[in-house]
C-alpha cells in the first residue's frame, strides 16, 4: 500500500466518523459536560456516561436516553459564598443567590466529592454543520 492510499484510507475513515449517522459516546459525555459547565461553572464533572437507547425520528434529530453520575467538586455552601461574594451589582448578586438555591433544591446540601446519580434522562441532538449537537 502506497503512502498516497493509506492518507486516503484515514481521510474517508475520519469523513465517515464525523458525518455518523448518531451522536458518539464521547459526543454524549461532552454534550453533558459541556451544560452543566455552561449552568454551574467549575461545580459539576459529569462521569459514568452511559447510553441506555436511542432513537432517530429523521436523519437531523436523535433521542438518547442515558444514566449518569454527576461529582460536586465543591460544597454547596462554598459555591454560594464564592457566587455571592463576587463583585457586581445587586441584581447579579440576587440571581446568583436564586440560581445557587434552585441548585440546592435539585440536589440538596452537597457536600465536595459528593456524587448525584441521574438515572435517566433523555437527551435530544441535532445535526449540525459540525457534527452533533445537544439541543437545549
């Protein structure tokens, strides 16, 4: 095999891969990470992705439905502190206070390495230009 079929063979695999026809398990776990990063920075890893079925009602859109486990790097009253400590204004500060006690509501008084299982969930994603993306 020449150098010039083997770079064609890995281009073709790559193409294919990126154009899968359903989200990867990394595509998942990343999606995941990458909400609960956007909803509490520096508070949630996202671990133990796993994907227990899915569906695809057209080639744009597919449903999976996953278990996984959420670890809290940081306990619940620390994360409040830092939120309404920081610098801004009243309104900030307010929401801030708001969102952390939603937090609170969901998962309790956490404490740090604390861990939450979600057992189910359905997650649904849409193709996009770049691959798959979670849609929120």
């Amino acid at each position: 095999m020449t150098y010039k079929s083997i770079f064609s063979l890995l281009i073709a695999a790559t193409l294919l891969v990126a154009c899968s026809d359903v989200p990867s398990q990394r595509n998942i776990e990343q999606a995941l990470q990458q909400q609960y990063s956007h909803l509490y920075p520096d508070l949630i890893e996202v671990e133990d992705v796993k994907k227990i079925n899915g569906w695809s009602d057209n080639e744009q859109h597919y449903a999976a439905e996953v278990s996984y486990s959420l670890e809290f790097k940081k306990s619940y009253k620390q994360y409040i502190e830092e939120k309404t400590d920081q610098p801004g204004n009243p309104l900030e500060k307010v929401t801030a206070g708001i969102t952390a006690g939603l937090l609170k509501l969901q998962y309790g008084d956490f404490k740090k390495n604390d861990q939450y299982k979600v057992k189910q969930e359905t997650l649904t994603f849409r193709m996009t230009e770049n691959g798959w993306a979670l849609v929120e």
